[in-house]
C-alpha cells in the first residue's frame, strides 16, 4: 500500500509532460513516472495453440477457475482438453467464427464439489457448436449462454 500511495502522491504533483516516441514521462519536483508504449500482442491462431482458461462466463457474471483447465484444436480435426478436473477430446469442424463439435467423450472420474460447476460450465459450451473470437492472446468462445475465456499458453 505504502507503493500505492506514493505512485499516487508522484501523480498529483505532475507538473511537467515530455512525450517522444513511444516514451511518456511525468515529472513532479521529487519524482519521475516514465511509461514505453507496448507493442501490441499478435492474435493468437485457435488451431495449434495451447489454450489456458482463464475465467468462467454465465451471463453478465465472470469468475475465476479452478484447477487447469486446458484446449487443443489441431489441423487434423481433433479438439481435446480438461475440464480443470476432467479430459475431454473430439472432433471439430470450423466454419468462419463458429466451431461445431461431435463426438465428444469425456473421462468418467467424478469432479468434487468445487469443480463441478466448472465441469459443466466448460462442457456445456464445449459440446456443440460455440462462436470464437481471439484478440490478441486471449480467445473467447460462447454458446450464447455461457462463456470462457482462454489465455494462450506461454
């Protein structure tokens, strides 16, 4: 907190703003903030990358996951992945931003309590058909229900 506070206080006293390329710097009598411009993370493909979830999504609410929940689309057709808890893996066909699922088995073992809900979540988006879209390295996919959000790995 004590950072916080004093990052707050350098903010109040900018008296002065030098911006040159892709730097900013904020200058006060006792204190410099400089900031570089990040470039921009490059969309991620959906097939071939290591997806990671992220964050569960029902309706207007978002929450975090448990476990390690995971996706794999290949070139070849197959979808697999966890539930956080479960394996799963199918076939897939994509179509523009719409992926369909088929033949979907899932591992038989029994999610505890605090995975159960997950388990379905992930399934029930996962099991049919679901939309896409990928901005950067974060792919978000949604049945119109439910969602997840996947971070691409590494």
């Amino acid at each position: 907190m004590s950072v916080e506070a004093a990052y707050h206080a350098a903010l109040l006293a900018v008296d002065r703003v030098e911006h040159e390329g892709d730097s900013l710097t904020l200058s006060a009598a006792d204190a410099e903030l400089s900031y570089t411009r990040q470039a921009p993370v490059a969309d991620a493909d959906l097939v071939g990358t290591g997806w990671v979830l992220d964050t569960l999504i029902d309706g207007d609410a978002a929450s975090s996951v448990i476990g390690d929940g995971r996706l794999l689309l290949t070139d070849e057709g197959r979808i697999s992945g966890s539930t956080g808890c479960r394996l799963f893996d199918g076939e897939y066909a994509a179509e523009g931003s719409s992926v369909t699922v088929t033949q979907l088995i899932t591992t038989m073992n029994p999610c505890d309590e605090t995975n159960g809900g997950q388990d379905g979540n992930v399934l029930g988006v996962i099991d049919g058909t679901f939309t896409f879209s990928i901005e950067g390295d974060r792919l978000t996919i949604s049945n119109g229900q439910s969602g997840l959000v996947y971070r691409a790995e590494g």
